[in-house]
C-alpha cells in the first residue's frame, strides 16, 4: 500500500520541522494516544454510530472526514515519536464490518499498543483505522489529498 507510505511521509515531514534528535518520550506518546482515542470516540458521535439522541439529524460528510484525518495525524505521529522508519506497504483488511466492534478494537489496539510500544502493534492500529475510514467511505487518495 505505497500510499500509506506517501500519507506517512506527509506526517514525518511536519514533525521534523517541529523537533529535531529528541529522546524517545514515553510520557508525549501516551498523551498522544490518549488525544487519538478521543478523536475516534468523537468520529463515532459525529457518524451516529452510538448518538441515540441525534438520530434524525445529518451526517457532514466533510465534518467526518475532517475529523478522520485528525484522527490519523495523530497516529501517523505517534509513529513518527516511536522512531518507526517505514510504514508497511501491504494492507490487511481487518474481518470486521461492524463499525461499533471496529471502535472498540482500534480502543484495544490502543491499549495494547501503549503497554507494549512495538511496531507491530502500531501497524495493528493503523490498518483498523484505515478499515475504519474505508468503511465510512472514503478512498486512501481523499485522506491523502485531506492531509495535504
């Protein structure tokens, strides 16, 4: 999947011009991870996807995939703060299409991923956030050109 690699890329180049050569810092990380988590709970109430008293109003679909985008800024960074090099360029289509079971696994990644803070388990997060985001409908080059 060379454009998660190009969307990483996006990423890297801005926090480059932010710091230069800092030390691994575990406390900014989770900070971020937690500011992520609360990006995918409010795509869940900007979707309706547990809103229960909003049924009736519209979905922005401009205001979700603005929101999404936030959502993996923050991600994309938390990549860059962990020293990841290279994004993987394959996808691996998570077998969930449940948007409530999908929230609620990319929370687990999350969890997993703050007690571990291996690549792999990054990546895990990524591609059920990418899922995410293809299931609201949005294709890899509106996210890309979105964070342009």
């Amino acid at each position: 999947m060379n454009e998660v690699a190009k969307l990483y890329q996006l990423v890297v180049n801005r926090e480059l011009a932010k710091s230069k050569n800092e030390v691994l810092d575990v406390v900014r990380i989770k900070k971020k991870l937690l500011a992520f988590l609360q990006s995918v709970s409010e795509l869940g109430e900007i979707a309706h996807i547990y809103t229960f008293w909003e049924d009736d109003s519209t979905i922005h679909r401009n205001e979700l995939l603005d929101a999404y985008t936030s959502g993996m800024t923050m991600l994309m960074s938390v990549a860059f703060d962990m020293r990841i090099d290279e994004i993987k360029k394959y996808e691996e289509i998570p077998d969930r299409n449940d948007l409530v079971d999908l929230l609620l696994k990319i929370d687990e990644d999350i969890i997993i991923l703050k007690n571990s803070f291996k690549p792999i388990d990054l990546e895990n997060a990524l591609n059920d956030y990418f899922h995410l985001g293809f299931l609201f409908g949005f294709s890899i080059d509106e996210i890309i050109n979105q964070l342009s």
